[in-house]
C-alpha cells in the first residue's frame, strides 16, 4: 500500500492510497469541517471515502507527459504506469494549488 498527503494551497485536504483494489481517496474531517475547495467538481468535499479502479483524472492529470515523462523515465528509471510513484516523485510542487507529498 502506497499513500500520499494531498495539499490544497498548502493546507492538507486529503490522503490517496493505491492497494490491490485502485485508488482511494478520503478527504479530511478537518478539511470537511472547513469547507474547504473541493479538488475537482467531480469530486465535491464529502466524508465518505473516494474509490476508483484507476487514478483519479485530477491526479492523474497532474503527471508529467509527453518528453517530460520520458526524462523521468530515463532518468529515475519509474515506470510509466507506476502513476502513484510518478505523482510521488513529480507533483511535490506543481502549477496551480495542489501538491503531493510523501506520507510518513
């Protein structure tokens, strides 16, 4: 099993976890409470845990394509389908207001 922390403008919103089920995502209560921004419209705040089979299209959307994702393959040697390892490694400090860090 594999987690990230989501930020949102810098303010943890969510974790993501891959298992052998997909993908899972689950806002936090804080978050929630909050009112915080929601991720994407298709993903309003909500405390009931986000399942997909796949990621989900505003993660996956964050990945590096194209030439970009080829210098990170060729370089750190990552799987192109390894899209929680590329969001890991790439979407630390992205364009716009979210970013992906590690979970300790």
């Amino acid at each position: 099993m594999t987690r990230a922390k989501i930020y949102i403008n810098d303010t943890l919103c969510g974790i993501l976890t891959e298992d052998h089920e997909g993908y899972h995502f689950q806002y936090t209560t804080e978050y929630v409470a909050s009112g915080g921004t929601p991720l994407a419209p298709t993903m309003p705040l909500q405390a009931e845990e986000y399942v997909k089979e796949f990621m989900f299209p505003v993660f996956d959307g964050l990945i590096p394509e194209g030439w970009m994702l080829d210098i990170v393959d060729r370089n750190w040697k990552v799987n192109p389908r390894d899209r929680m390892r590329l969001l890991l490694l790439c979407c630390k400090d992205c364009i716009g207001n979210i970013s992906v860090r590690e979970y300790e």
